[in-house]
C-alpha cells in the first residue's frame, strides 16, 4: 500500500514504482524489439510482417522479464503465450504492443482485461480537486510500445513507449503519457525519506496469443 494517500495518477504511480524499473524497461522494450526485427529481417515479403510481429511478442516478452529479474523481481519461468506481470508496492506491471493507430484494440486480450479490474478505484483520482486524497489499494498500469504499423517505417523499434493505465473495463485509458516525459516526474517530485523497499513479484497468466503483442 502506498505510504501515503495519492492525489493523482502519476503520484500513485512514482510512490510506488522505482524510476530505475522504468528505465530499466523502457530498455529492456527497446532491445526485444531489435531483437525480432534481426530475427525476421530475412524472411520472405509475404509473411516477414505476421512474423515480425509474432517474434516481437516472444522477444519483448524475454526482454521484459530480464527487466524484472535485473529488479531482484521474484520469478516464475516463462511459458508459452503467458503474459508476464510484475508488482511494485500496490501496482501490478505489464506489456503490449500496438500500431500507433490501434489503441483501442488493446482490449482484446482477456488476462489483460482481468488486470484491469483492479483499477476500478483509480477513477476518484482523475478529479482530485473534488476528493479527498484517495487511498488506492491496487492497481495495474500497462508499458506500452507503439510501431508504426510498417515494414518502411522504423520497423526494428518502437516509435514511443507510453505509460497507460487503463479504465477498470479496458475501454478507455485513465491516464496516458509519453514514458520519457513521464520519468522526468521524478526529478520534479519532492524529494522523500523511504525507507519502504517495493517488493517486486511476477508471475505468469495464461492469455490468447495476440500477432502485435
């Protein structure tokens, strides 16, 4: 639980997930999706896009947990087409990828939208002028790598890496920014003594296999 009540999104988010971890994916995202790109560069024109986009999911996945595990994150192996969510004090963290124009069809993962769930409380706090500091006891924010859809346009990368946290149906976003913009928080943000040390656990979910994720 957050040491103290949150006002808004973003200082529920900082009071509970370690810059360093968001650095450290952000990476970790990075890197993956190099690694699919050098992986299907190769493949004949037919088919290179459905495999590039296939490969990403496995590689990020894999980079994604290194990120976690470079966090002293408790582990579960990977598996199969399991999505992979870590935990930083009350917020659970996972992955997806989308094309830059298809953010509303990230809600077809059912896992994804059980993580959801977990954030019907966040809502009080996209109006913290009306409420009193809201104390959140759970929640999940998404790290999410955009392409541009193409196999001409920067296809080895991801052209921005936001932080998301979805509406308790995954039918629209609560909060959503830039995740370089949104590590400069931290440099804004009072600075605090914590002694707490966020624990951080994953563990895997079974979920349907998504060609983009």
């Amino acid at each position: 639980m957050t040491k103290n009540p949150a006002h808004t999104i973003p200082d529920l988010i900082m009071a509970n997930i370690p810059r360093d971890l968001l650095m450290g994916i952000e990476d970790a995202l990075e890197a993956g999706a190099m690694r699919a790109f050098s992986k299907t560069k190769d493949l004949a024109k037919g088919h290179r896009k459905s495999a590039l986009g296939q490969m990403r999911h496995f590689q990020m996945n894999e980079t994604f947990n290194e990120a976690l595990l470079a966090a002293n994150a408790e582990m579960v192996p990977l598996r199969g087409n399991g999505v992979v969510v870590g935990k930083s004090g009350v917020l659970q963290l996972s992955r997806l990828n989308i094309s830059e124009s298809a953010w509303n069809n990230s809600n077809r993962s059912v896992t994804r939208r059980k993580l959801a769930e977990a954030n019907k409380g966040m809502k009080h706090l996209l109006l913290p002028s009306l409420f009193d500091p809201v104390e959140v006891n759970a929640g999940t924010l998404f790290i999410v790598a955009c392409f541009s859809g193409s196999l001409q346009i920067h296809p080895e990368k991801p052209t921005q890496i936001y932080i998301a946290v979805p509406d308790e149906k995954m039918e629209g976003w609560l909060f959503r920014e830039k995740l370089g913009l949104f590590l400069s928080r931290y440099d804004e943000a009072p600075k605090q003594v914590d002694l707490a040390q966020p624990k951080l656990k994953t563990k895997l979910l079974n979920t349907e296999r998504q060609t983009a994720s």
